[in-house]
C-alpha cells in the first residue's frame, strides 16, 4: 500500500501543475475578461492544465473565444450557489497545485483550502480599484490565507498593504498585464473617412466612469485654438447623453464624434491614423488600452495617477498629466500637434514597450508568470 501512494505521489510529482481558476467572468468583452484570458493562455505556454470556474459567463458568451486545449472552462450564468457549491468540491478534493483566485469578491472560497490535508498554493490577482478600498473584516482575515498577490501595479499594492500592514512584502508581486496577442493578427488601415487630425479615446462611458476624464479632454479641446482639430471617442454606457450635453455647452459638438463600439479592426485604424491617443483617467488599475494604443503607434497622454505611471512614462512613452488639469491637458494636447518628432518619439519608445521582448509583452508576461509559479516555458509551445 506504501509503494502504491509513493508511486502516486511520484506521477504528480512528474505531471504537469493542475490549477483551479475561479473568476468571475472570461469570455466578456472587459479589462479583466481580458486579462483572464491572457493569464490562461500563459499558463498553457508554461504547460499548465487549467480547470476554470467563471461565475458570470454564459454558455451563449464561450463561442467569444477559444480557450487553449490544457483549458477547460465551466460557465454558471451568476448563479451564485452552484457557482460556490461546485467551487468547494472542487477545492476539497485536492486535485489541484494551485488555486488561482480572479477577484477579490471571490476570495471567501479560500476557507476551503485551509481545510486540505495538501494545501494548495493560493494566489489572488489584484487588479486595481476593487481592493483599493473595503480590505477589512473577513477580507482582511481571508487575505492571510492567500500565499501570492499578484498586483497588476505598484499603486495596487501599496494600497493593499496600506489597509492589511500585517502582510508581509514577500507575499506581493507586481504582476502587469500585457498587450493580448490577439491584436497582433490585426492589420492597421488607412481610412480616407477619418478626419485628417483627430485625438481619441477609447473607454466604457457609464456614470460611474466619469472619472475617466472625457469632460476634462473636451474642456481641453475647448480651449485649443486649432479648431479644424476633432475629437473621436470609441465606446458606449448610460452616460453618453450627459457627456454629449458637456461638447454642447462648450460649443464643441460639432468636433466630437461619437462612434460607439467598434471592432477591434476599427479601433487599429483610430489608434494608428489618430494624433494622440487621450485618456486622462484617476482610476486606472493598469490601463491595458494605452498599451493597445502604443501596439498600432499612437502617441498617448494619459493622467499621473494609480497604476497609468507604471505604463506610461512621462516624455518617454507618453505624456502624463495631473488628474482633472484641462491647462496642462491642452499643453500636452498642442505639444504634440505642432511638434511630429516629439509625437514620434513618444509613439515610437511606446510601441518598443509592446513588441519583441518590451516589458509589455506576451513574452516577457509568461516569463513573469513562469517566475512566480516557478516554472519554465514549456518548450513544446515555442
């Protein structure tokens, strides 16, 4: 019997690293979405085997995308109890290497795994404003639980440990997300409809994003004096009519133009054909978008706040401003018009951020994982 569990052991010692990966969506069309999914191709390059329970996705949204063959995703359509009643036997039968925990308001199913007579290593990804604030009670007891907190920037960090001091620095890594490989089957094209000079933005434009900064860019444009300048903002949500009666009152309507969702094809175009890529947000975990914006050579200004400034560097990669600062937005704005080199530059020492081996990679994101689950590449995905 002795030599039957040692033989055992030895053949999971020998197969590849099984992880439970519990979220709360991976299919829709989101920051984190994407980052879950990113995160799973990753593992499959490390040659791991993914069993992933995403509470919100439903079945109709798993044809978005096509999960490697080491992964296999269950959907559960927000159904709260079987979500968390599947969760824990899966937990409780100790199949598993490592628990990955996708977001904090998922993180009470580590109970479980304090109950394993092989504890699993537990890893939560902290990736921005859900646990800037409210770590206390039973989060913060259930963050004690926690082995690794990947933290998609140093801002994210620092607020956890600000609000849980008791966890030691050696449980954190800054973990960054990187530019999905997806957009590198993308080509950019010219679009004669555009309008020859034009900045961007692309983000959600729900109420409760206005802290994006959309009001403050068209006060900037407000304030240009080159009024043949227009302004495209790519995205949707319930506060569109809001933001549109701010172009009205400021008497730029006429030079903004709403174009709502738009393919990922179309969006290559606006980054790559428009002046500067804008978007001077206060809450950004890690702004994704401003790496998808460098991929196709957009100059990108962006606010110096949270977790922008670990991937946007001012006069290097981009232009930082002070959150809400419409003076310093529209000097950033008319620097960069009247200026081609230094748009150049910028957009230039951006995009080496994002191709070959730049700290923003899918290359350099799978080395970082492979660091911290102490793992290497697996040779047979190249």
């Amino acid at each position: 019997m002795r030599d039957q569990v040692e033989t055992a052991e030895t053949s999971r010692a020998h197969s590849p690293p099984r992880a439970l990966v519990v979220v709360s969506a991976t299919y829709a069309d989101g920051g984190i979405q994407r980052f879950n999914r990113t995160f799973l191709t990753a593992c499959d390059q490390l040659g791991m085997t993914s069993e992933v329970l995403s509470l919100g996705d439903s079945f109709e949204a798993s044809s978005s995308w096509s999960e490697p063959s080491s992964t296999s995703v269950r959907v559960f359509n927000h159904n709260k109890p079987r979500f968390a009643l599947e969760a824990f036997a899966k937990i409780l039968s100790g199949g598993h290497d490592v628990i990955v925990v996708g977001h904090i308001n998922l993180l009470w199913l580590v109970a479980a795994a304090t109950q394993v007579k092989r504890k699993p290593r537990v890893i939560l990804i902290a990736h921005g404003i859900e646990v800037w604030t409210g770590l206390t009670g039973l989060r913060a007891r259930a963050l004690r639980a926690v082995d690794t907190i990947l933290c998609v920037s140093r801002y994210t960090r620092q607020a956890i440990q600000s609000q849980v001091p008791q966890l030691a620095d050696e449980r954190f890594t800054i973990f960054p997300n990187a530019l999905s490989e997806s957009w590198r089957s993308i080509t950019a094209r010219s679009s004669p409809d555009l309008p020859p000079r034009f900045i961007l933005s692309v983000t959600r434009m729900d109420r409760g994003d206005r802290y994006k900064g959309i009001p403050t860019v068209l006060e900037a444009l407000a304030m240009v004096e080159d009024d043949s300048l227009q302004y495209i903002i790519a995205g949707r949500g319930n506060d569109v009519d809001f933001i549109k009666g701010v172009a009205e009152r400021l008497g730029v309507a006429h030079r903004v133009h709403f174009v709502g969702s738009v393919p990922d094809s179309e969006l290559a175009t606006l980054y790559s054909q428009c002046l500067a890529f804008v978007l001077p947000s206060a809450k950004e975990g890690f702004g994704i978008v401003f790496l998808e914006a460098m991929f196709f050579g957009a100059c990108v200004i962006a606010a110096s706040e949270k977790g922008a400034v670990d991937v946007v560097q001012h006069e290097s990669t981009g232009l930082l401003v002070p959150y809400g600062d419409t003076a310093a937005l529209k000097t950033c704005i008319d620097r960069v018009g009247a200026n081609p080199i230094l748009r150049r530059k910028l957009a230039e020492a951006g995009r080496a951020t994002v191709i070959d081996d730049g700290a923003f990679t899918f290359r350099s994101y799978v080395g970082r994982l492979g660091r911290t689950l102490n793992l290497a590449e697996d040779a047979s995905h190249g």
